[in-house]
C-alpha cells in the first residue's frame, strides 16, 4: 500500500459519514445521561454500542430518533442537523429503530403486524400489495407460517424477528436497534444475528446496543462503549476487548474470548 493510505482512509470516511454526533448531551436534572459525546457513523456500517446498564445507551438512541431533546450538541444527518427534531420528521428522513422491549399491536396478527410498516408508502395501492409486501417480510425472519397468530401468544424469539421484519420494511437508511438479542435463547440470537447481518450484506447502516457481548462482537465491524454518559473507547472488536479503560469499566477480562 502507498504512504497515503491513511490519509485516504480518513477523507474518505469523512465523505461517507451517514450521520456524525457532535458533543451530544442530554442532562436529566442533575444527572448527565449523555455527555459530552462525539462519533460518526458510515454508510453501510455495522457498529455495536456496549456499556454498563445505565451508561446512556437508550438515551443516545432517544436523541437519534427525536424521542428527546439534547440538552446540547448536534445531530447531522444528510448535512442537516436534525438534533431536536420531532420523531415524525426523522423517521421520515429514514432512521429507523426498534426498542429494547418490543411492543407490537398485541391484537393484531401478526401479517397485520407486519402490514403497519408499509401503509404510509402503500396508502393508495390495493390491499393486496400491501399483504404482499407484508407477506414478503415475514419470509424474510421466518414467520410467514405464523402469520395469522395474534402477537399476544407469540413467544418472545418471534416477537423479536417481528419487530426485525417491521423495521426491515422501511427500508431504513440508518437502523437502530436495541438489543434485539435481549431474552434469546443461543439459536434464536443466532437467527437474528443472521438476519441482522443479511440486511448488512444488502447496504443497510446498523447501529447496535446490545449486552450480549459474544454474538455482538462477532457481528459488528467498530464498537463504542459508553460509560457514564461518557463515551470512554471505540475501535474495532478486536481492539475494544483489549482495551484496559474498558476492561476496568465494564468488560472484566474474560471478554478477550469473545472476539
Ligand atoms: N426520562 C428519564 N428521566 C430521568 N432519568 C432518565 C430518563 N431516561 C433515562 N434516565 C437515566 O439516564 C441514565 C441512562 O439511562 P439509559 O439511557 O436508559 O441507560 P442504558 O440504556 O445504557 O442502560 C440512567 O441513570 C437512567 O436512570
Ligand atoms: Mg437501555
């Protein structure tokens, strides 16, 4: 490789900034959730979020997605800093997210389910295609043959791969999840690891906040790790579990079996 490798690495992650946080705080009366926080993230990327419970994880998502205000900081996305911004707006804008409890229509099957996502493009088309469509996404997380079971008696594993489905539909640019493994057996988080990496492999950005170290590590590209509010490491998997700041805070040091 030539000397300039490192130079073009850099203009070129700055070209593809997907959306770059720039001293992003959200205070919660005395108490700083999110300080001081500054990172990007790149088209096409699959970056994890780890930290202790508390560490502000949520939070941050609430800001991306307009569900709170910053107390202070930027948010910019396409060039236009959307912090503040309600969540109608920036979901228009293509964020997407799903939450770390899923809360489907519990009444609704779950082809019905999966028919939410696709109403505001398809307002004017035929019921049909909107089945259709619907059809086509529980297929994609294996669920179509649970189709017409209302979401109240589904199990947790499906109700997560619902969720997934949902947020798929969009067609996000920028995908939040939060801890879509949370609850999963070893198989199930094996079958959203998948999905989550499919969707990946076709171009989606996704961002992840997970606690289950092994099958997250395994997944994304860069990690960042919050811890007080504070964003305290960020690098590759590899490096994150070697990094002694985040050893002490949060990893312990069996976490270098996890990469
Ligand atoms: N709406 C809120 N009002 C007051 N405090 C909050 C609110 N939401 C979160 N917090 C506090 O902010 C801190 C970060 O919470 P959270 O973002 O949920 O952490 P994590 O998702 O990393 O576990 C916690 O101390 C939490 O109690
Ligand atoms: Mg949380």
């Amino acid at each position: 490789m030539s000397l300039n490798t490192s130079k073009a690495t850099e203009s070129s992650s700055e070209d593809h900034a997907l959306i770059v946080i720039k001293n992003l705080s959200k205070y919660f009366e005395g108490l700083k959730a999110v300080d001081q926080v500054n990172f990007s993230i790149n088209t096409g990327e699959l970056v994890g979020i780890i930290g202790p419970n508390g560490a502000g994880k949520t939070t941050l998502f609430n800001l991306l997605t307009g569900f709170l205000k910053p107390t202070e900081g930027e948010i910019v996305f396409d060039g236009k800093n959307i912090a503040g911004w309600p969540p109608f707006k920036i979901a228009k804008l293509g964020i997407a997210r799903t939450f770390q409890l899923v809360r489907p229509f519990k009444y609704l099957d779950a082809l019905q389910n999966a028919m939410v996502p696709h109403i505001p493009k398809n307002m004017f088309k035929k019921s049909s295609t909107l089945r259709n469509k619907a059809i086509w996404s529980l297929i994609t997380v294996d669920l179509a043959e649970k189709k017409n079971y209302p979401a109240f008696i589904l199990p947790h594993g499906d109700l997560k791969r619902l969720d997934l489905a949902r947020s798929f539909a969009v067609q996000p640019r920028l995908l939040l999840l939060d801890e879509p493994f949370s609850g999963l057996s070893f198989e199930e988080a094996f079958r959203v690891q998948r999905l989550i990496r499919d969707a990946h492999e076709k171009g989606m950005s996704i961002v992840i906040v997970e606690h289950k170290l092994k099958i997250l590590m395994q997944l994304v590209e860069r990690v960042l790790v919050l811890d007080q509010g504070k964003l305290i490491g960020e690098g590759s998997p590899k490096s994150i579990v070697n990094n002694e700041k985040v050893i002490n805070a949060y990893l312990g040091t069996e976490a270098k079996n996890y990469v």
